[in-house]
C-alpha cells in the first residue's frame, strides 16, 4: 500500500483549485451568452424599450447609431470585449451606465443575502437535528411537511402573507423598505457610503437608526431565509441520521451515552460537511428568491431593479445585472470548494 505524502496532497488540492477556478469564466460566459441571445428574440433593445414612443425614422437612426442594425453575432463579439474590460454599457431606459447602477445597488442585494443565510442557518441547521433526533416520530413528520412548506411556497406570496400579518393586522413590523426617512437622511450625512445599510448605520453611531434598519430587514430576510431553511432542514437531518448508523456512534451507544448527546457532539459536525458543499447553490437561490422579494418589500437593490429594467424592457441593464450576479455565484461557488476541499480532502478526487 502506497502512501501520499505532503506533496502530493498539496498538489491534489491545488490541482482541483485550478480546475475550479478556470470553471468560473465558461460559467459566466454561458450564463452571459444565454441571456444576450434570449433577450434579442423580440429584436433590439431600442425597438423594444422606446418602439412605441419614437417615429420610424428616429427608432431608425438611433437604432444604426447604437450599432443594432448590424449582424448579431458582431454585436456579441463586441458586446463580450466590452465586459472584458468592464464596460457594462449604458441603460436605454434611464441613460445611466449600468457599472452605476450595480455600485448603487448591489450592497442592497448583498445585504439581503446575507441577513437571509442566517436565517437559513439559525433555523434549519438546529431543527434539522431535532428532526433526526426524533426521526420517525410526530415531531419529525412536522418538521419535515414545514421544510417542503417552505421551499414549496411563492416567496411573492409568503411576503404579501407576512406583511398582511405582521405589518397590517398587528402593526409589529415595518410593510416595505430598507430604513425609516429619518434613518436614511441619517445615513446620506456619511462621507463614506457604503450602500450596505447595517455598515451605514453603525458609522452613524446612533443605535436608534441601527435597530431601524435591522427591523426593516426582518421581513424580508425571514420570506427569503425559510427558501433555503427547508432544504438546509432535510439535508442535516438525512445527514446526521446517516451519521447516527457509523460504528464510532453505534459503539458510543453501546457505552451508554444518550442519543441527545450523540446527535448534539459526535453526529453534528460531520453532518454539516454536505452544507458546505451546497451553499454555493444556494447562493444562487437567495440571488433568484431576491427578486421577487425585492419587489414584494420594495427593498432597493438589484433584484427590485431588475424586475424594473425586464418591464422596461432594458435588455442592456438586465445583461449587465445577470452579468455581474453571474459572476458573484460562481465565486461563491469556488470559494465554497475551496472551503469544501480543506475540511475533506475527499472532495478532490
């Protein structure tokens, strides 16, 4: 039996990271590619944003001036050296460069990504343990019916469901937006903006515009955190049950140690490994559940501008957003790997 030493695990791992690494550019490239085409199947973006509101000889000059009368296939080429060197274009419906539009509200979406992993994790983490360790039972039935409940449900709905409740019926919490007036006049004062609003509201210093704006986020995180709390829910308890049934716990179990103690310090931990490996995915689920969260709460990011451009009709803004989100996921995804990789090298290979 041959043995690896530390050279050749060091050069397994980098290896795989340089694989996954290179994944990251055809990912966006098809993702890029996707989009350009499939929002010229209806014709250019000129004729479909400002087609019924300019004469044929204006669409027609504006059209040959932005270069859409030429072939397709020249204009994608273009299009790509173009994102290469971080031109995103210029919106047609509101003559702003889309790099602004993505520093405006790209810490929004951001930011409501990440309020809702926590939710995900503080929720389905724990009672995904629960579920295994009464597995079989009528508490595990419950939370397994919930956990589909969850990622089953329009996250459009859940928010109008949780907005009529909380905000309207019971007045507990704010109906739509990212912060009172008062908090945000508050947070435009700042010489250094970042657009994440919690950092903005900490530089004020004031804990009445911080509480402000972690109240509005409730909401909202909460709709988009149960999407993946389900699925985080049933994968941690199929895990740790299948954790339940290895040798070292069945011995442990013959020595007496409770089933409690078992699930909470030997089949914990090596049950959270497969939810390393999936947040990358789900990543792209929050990306994808933000949009119609965005709009439901009226939280001003990218999600609620892009549902803005797509009604506009905006396909340059809409490239460019899908661009950028694009390039985010698989990121995140190799971050995700990498992260993967090191606690179990079995990932390589």
């Amino acid at each position: 039996m041959v043995t690896r030493g530390p050279q050749n695990s060091g050069g397994g791992i980098g290896r795989y990271l340089l694989v996954r690494a290179l994944l990251i550019v055809p990912t966006v490239l098809i993702l890029v590619t996707l989009v350009f085409f499939l929002m010229r199947v209806t014709g250019d973006p000129i004729t479909a944003a400002q087609g019924g509101r300019l004469s044929s000889s204006q669409l027609a000059e504006r059209i040959h001036a932005a270069g859409y009368d030429r072939p397709l296939f020249l204009q994608y080429f273009e299009y790509l050296g173009h994102l290469a060197t971080g031109n995103f274009g210029t919106t047609i419906s509101d003559n702003r460069p889309v790099t602004a539009v993505l520093l405006t509200y790209g810490g929004a979406t951001l930011e409501l990504a990440f309020y809702a992993l926590i939710v995900a994790f503080v929720v389905g983490i724990p009672l995904g343990m629960v579920a295994a360790y009464f597995r079989d039972k009528k508490q595990d039935a419950v939370l397994r019916v919930t956990a589909i409940l969850w990622y089953a449900t329009p996250v459009f709905f859940a928010g109008l469901l949780l907005k009529l409740v909380f905000s309207v019926w019971l007045g507990w919490l704010p109906v739509a937006g990212r912060a009172s007036t008062g908090s945000e006049l508050a947070m435009q004062r700042l010489p250094n903006k970042t657009g994440i609003y919690l950092i903005d509201a900490v530089q004020t210093g004031d804990s009445a515009v911080m509480g402000d704006v972690l109240v509005h986020a409730i909401l909202p995180a909460v709709v988009l955190g149960l999407l993946v709390a389900g699925i985080f829910l049933r994968l941690v308890r199929a895990n740790v049950i299948c954790t339940l049934g290895a040798d070292y716990v069945t011995a442990g179990r013959s020595r007496g140690v409770s089933e409690f103690r078992l699930v909470r310090k030997h089949a914990y931990k090596p049950a959270l490994i497969p939810i390393v490996t999936v947040i990358g995915l789900q990543i792209a689920v929050l990306l994808g559940g933000s949009v119609l969260t965005e709009r439901t709460f009226e939280w001003k990011g990218l999600g609620f501008q892009l549902a803005h451009y797509l009604a506009a009709r905006d396909f340059i803004a809409v490239q460019g957003i899908v661009a950028l989100l694009a390039v985010i996921v698989a990121i995140t995804n190799f971050i995700v790997d990498l992260i993967a990789a090191l606690l179990d090298p079995r990932v390589r290979y």
